[in-house]
C-alpha cells in the first residue's frame, strides 16, 4: 500500500455549543466554563442554558473540551451547534474591498 503524504496545516477551529445544566447548577458550571482558556459564554437562561464558544487548533481539541464540559458537575448535555475551520494563514491575509 502507497504511503500517503500529510501536509499539517495550521487551522483555527471555532465552535458553539449549547450546554444543559440542572438551573441550580447554572452558575457554577458558568464559572467552571469561565476558567477554562479555550471557551468564551456568550449567554445563560435561567432553566439551564448556556451559549458558548470553543476555539481551538483542531477538531479532536474541540471534541476533547466537549468531553471535558460533560465531566463538570451538574452538566446534563452539550450539543455541539457548529464547527468552523479556517486555515491560519488566510486568517492574516488582507480583505479586498474591491
């Protein structure tokens, strides 16, 4: 079988998420989110909701922070809402406004 060749490209990851909670554990999994580097909240509802957003290097880093979101308590379900990924060198590129 053929060796195939892999290029690495540096990639910039974004997710949002929606995260459940029970409402009583609403702030401290807020907070718990806040102290992780790679998760901004964007918002929270009462009932149990939080909107978040990931960024990371790759998809197997998105779905780890996924992973680690479920292991804090009183989290009862993260849905992941969107992915994107763009590679880093476009990221610096200049946007024409012809």
């Amino acid at each position: 079988m053929p060796e195939t060749l892999h290029l690495m490209v540096d990639e910039l990851h974004i997710a949002s998420l929606v995260v459940h909670t029970m409402p009583q554990a609403l702030d401290p999994v807020a907070q718990a989110l806040a102290k992780m580097d790679s998760i901004q909240v964007h918002g929270t509802h009462p009932d149990g909701k939080l909107v978040v957003t990931l960024e990371g290097p790759s998809a197997d880093f998105i779905m780890d922070q996924v992973a680690q979101i479920r292991l804090i308590d009183g989290v009862l379900n993260v849905s992941l809402v969107y992915q994107h990924a763009e590679p880093l060198q476009l990221l610096n590129e200049g946007v024409s406004h012809d």
